[in-house]
C-alpha cells in the first residue's frame, strides 16, 4: 500500500495533512461526517483530505478515484476541467464572485454518475502549496433506459426508432439525438413522429414519462 493510501485509510487524525492546520481539526470533522464525498486538494489537485464518503466512493471504483496522491475524475477530459476550475481558484483565490461550473463524471456502464462542484477556499486556508479547495460530489442515478427489444415488442417500434427512443431517454432534443447519430435532423424528427404515433403520444415530454415508467420492466429473456 502507497503512503497516501494509508493516509486515506486511517482514520481523521492522519486523514488530514499538516499543511491544512488553518482550517481548523473541527471544521475538518464537520466535513467527515457530510453525506456527500468531499475532497480538499490543492491546485496541484494534492489530496489533503477526504472525509468518509469520499473514501467509500474510492472504494467502489465508480469513477473517481486517488492515483498516485492525486484526485482524478476517471477520464484525460474531466481532469482537464478539474486543472482548469484549479487555475480559475488560484487567479482569483476566495473570490465569491467566481462561480463553480459542473464537472459530470462516470462511465456508460455504470448507473451512478457524479455531478463535481469546485469551492475555492477563503485567504485564510491558503499556505505554501496553494490555494486549497473543496471538491464536493454530488452522486445522481442515472435513469435506466427501455430496451430496444421491449419497445419493439410493445409498440413495434424499428431498431431505428428505438435508437432515437434511447436518445430521448437520455435527455436529448431531435437536434442533438441527430448529431449524436449522424442522422439528418430531417429524419430523426420522422422517428420521432412514428414513435409518438405507434404509441399514440402527442409530444417528446408524454415520451420520457412513457420511457421511464416502462424502463422499470424488463424481459425475462434479459435477465
């Protein structure tokens, strides 16, 4: 096991770094006992503290995770935008102005996903290393999608319709669903209109409320 690891392991009194003595050992424990994982890291992206939350998210591998002393997000891409809200915190330290943009982190085989909030620290729990900063992690269960094979046995939907299908699920408007799949807007919106006529539907929002209620059902040729 990495020294860091056993930092992380062993309880709050090592759990917190010295260089992080300003913010104060009850204010640390306040955050051990926050039911959302939380991070303090440095510019750098340092870790200094995880409190007991954070360290069961490591745990369970669902995307982030603490590699070498660092926090990482899971992907080259999500740590760029950690690096850059870092660089943000470090120009303008304690700024209230400056507001924490959303990182989405997780994997497409996972049903947790992490919406990623950066808090820059106030001056007083800057020291030598940097600005310190608060990374908080707010867990979201992503909604289960209808399968191709249910939609087709309950509405006769086509293999392309249920692919549109899947793309509304997911959020997604006509435009963005067609990008995503390289399809002409044109045609998704001829998807669309099948699907709401085959399941007799009169808008995208009566689709998502259809979605996610039979999303809870599923064949026993799936299981």
């Amino acid at each position: 096991m990495k020294p860091t690891d056993r930092r992380l392991d062993s309880g709050l009194a090592s759990n917190a770094t010295d260089s992080i003595a300003p913010i104060g050992r009850s204010a640390l424990k306040s955050l051990d006992c926050y039911r959302e994982p939380l991070f303090l890291i440095d510019i750098e992206r340092r870790l200094h503290f995880v409190n007991v939350a954070g360290k069961r998210v490591f745990q369970t591998r669902s995307g982030l995770a603490e590699r070498d002393g660092l926090l990482t997000l899971g992907s080259p891409k999500t740590d760029a935008q950690l690096r850059s809200q870092l660089v943000s915190a470090r120009q303008s330290p304690g700024s209230r102005a400056r507001e924490s943009r959303g990182i989405r982190v997780g994997s497409p085989s996972s049903t947790r996903c992490w919406l990623i909030l950066v808090h820059a620290m106030g001056t007083e729990a800057h020291d030598a290393d940097g600005v310190h900063v608060l990374v908080q992690a707010i867990g979201r269960t992503r909604p289960r999608s209808a399968s191709a094979q249910l939609l087709h046995d309950l509405f006769g939907l086509t293999a392309g319709e249920c692919i549109v299908a899947a793309e509304v699920m997911r959020g997604r408007s006509a435009r963005e669903a067609a990008e995503r799949l390289e399809l002409s807007h044109e045609t998704v919106r001829t998807h669309l209109k099948n699907i709401y006529r085959k399941c007799n539907l009169g808008s995208q929002g009566e689709l998502l409320s259809l979605l996610a209620s039979i999303s809870q059902f599923t064949f026993s040729s799936q299981t």
